[in-house]
C-alpha cells in the first residue's frame, strides 16, 4: 500500500507540476508540493465516491497552493459530473486559456463544445468554443393589428316606419272585418234558415239589427284592413329607396263616418 500511493503521489506530481503555474514566478517547494498533492488526492477519492461538490472544494484548495492549469480542467469535469454546466463550462474555458496546447486541451475542448450545445448555442466552432453565443435576435416590432372595420347597419326611415305601422294595421282591421263578416252570415242564417210555420223568438228584429251592425262593421274594417295594406306597401317601398334617412314624419290615422271608412296620412316632410 505504500508502495501504491508513493505511486500516485509520484504521478500526480508529474503531471500536476508539469502545466503552467498561474502567478508564480517561483518554482513550488517540496512543502507546497506535499501538501497539494495531498489535496488532489483527497479531490479524486470524494469524486469517485460521488462527493463532487467536495472534491471541487479540494481541488480549489491545491489551486491556492500550486495555481496549476490542469486543476482548472478537473474542476470543470467535477462540476459537469454535478450537473452544473455554466460553472463548468467557466473552467474549461479557464484552462483552455492557461494551457491552450497542454495535455487536457483535447478533452477540454470537446467538453466545452458539448456544454454550449447543451447551453442552446448550437452553431459553435471548435476553435472558439469558449466564444460566449450570440444573442438572439430582436423580436420584430408587434405591427398594431388593423382599425376595426365599420359595417354600416342599415337605418330605416320613417317612410318605412309608417309602412310597416299601416300593414299592421292593415292585418288587424282584416282580421276583425273577418270576424264581423262571420258573426253577420249567423244572424242572416238564423233568418234565412229559420222553419216555416215556428214562431219568431221575441227578439228577432234586435237579431236582425245586431246582424246588420256586424255587416256594417265587416265593411269598414275590411276597407280600412285594405286600403292600410295597400299604403302600407307603398309607403315601405318608397322608405327603402331612399339611400339616407329622411326627417320626414308621418302617422297613420284610420277614418270612420257615417258613410264610410278610409285612413288618413297626417304629418309634415
């Protein structure tokens, strides 16, 4: 076992101590030596136990010992094996830029470009692969979206309005002309149909009368359900032609006399 680690020690100071050392013009001393390659001894069995963060810990230790470059390289593998890219990434580069041509340049260069892949720079060149990547690019200015379009709704005029109002009145004076007319044919069938030789009921000539009303009324309401049709109809045509709304106001007032019926047209334009 002493023969194994005297080996090791043997090896590591080798090859630690062949690498550039940052910031001292002095060779190390046999102490110093000692005691840094104690530490990278201690740094390499936590990092086979998976003691990462420990070994960094170690390695950064016999860095302020012997600043020697090929430490910067260990101490960028251990933070890959952490699962810290950024952090390794920083050491390698350290290293490549200490030791460009040393005896981990190899490695540290393809640890690097795979830590700038993984870190989103996709397009890294093997002869910077430190270059920090590019910025993205600015986002494009957001154009507003565009004015909202006006639909015009159609407006109705007043013609229109009066138009419509007339045939309205128009289906209901039908309506009740209608009615009337059928309350009227009773009556006249009561007459018409009544059994000869039977007597007539005591109120026959107020039946005849309520009928002859009721026939009256079948008239007027079916010329005024008529005629308010018919102006209806004009006055809604000529409320659509017209392209702006007119300012003409019109009402439509139903007549009743004694010797007829009709609408009248009232209002100003």
């Amino acid at each position: 076992m002493m023969g194994s680690s005297r080996a090791i020690a043997a090896l590591l100071a080798s090859v630690l101590f062949a690498s550039p050392v940052l910031g001292q013009p002095k060779p190390p001393t046999d102490q110093q030596k000692q005691q840094a390659g104690d530490l990278v001894k201690k740094a390499i069995a936590r990092s086979q136990a998976g003691d990462h963060a420990g070994a960094i810990e170690l390695y950064l230790q016999a860095y302020q010992v012997i600043p020697a470059a090929l430490l910067l390289s260990n101490i960028g593998s251990e933070y890959q094996q952490s699962q810290k890219p950024v952090e390794a990434l920083k050491y390698f580069c350290k290293y490549l830029e200490s030791d460009p041509t040393g005896t981990s340049a190899d490695f540290a260069t393809a640890q690097a470009k795979v830590l700038q892949i993984q870190l989103g720079n996709k397009d890294v060149d093997d002869k910077a692969v430190c270059k920090p990547p590019e910025p993205p690019p600015a986002p494009k200015p957001v154009e507003p979206p565009p004015p909202p379009v006006a639909v015009e709704t159609p407006h109705r005029s007043n013609l229109e309005y009066a138009g419509i109002a007339s045939g309205a009145v128009g289906v209901v004076s039908l309506a009740l002309g209608i009615y009337f007319g059928y309350k009227a044919q009773q009556a006249s069938d009561l007459v018409t149909n009544w059994p000869m030789g039977m007597p007539w009921p005591a109120d026959i000539i107020q039946q005849m009368k309520d009928g002859q009303s009721e026939q009256d009324k079948q008239i007027a309401f079916l010329v005024i359900g008529g005629v308010a049709v018919v102006t209806g109809g004009v006055l809604y045509y000529l409320g659509h032609k017209r392209s702006a709304e007119p300012t003409e106001r019109t009402v439509l007032v139903p007549v009743v006399s004694p010797g007829g019926a009709g609408l009248g047209l009232a209002g100003h334009f």
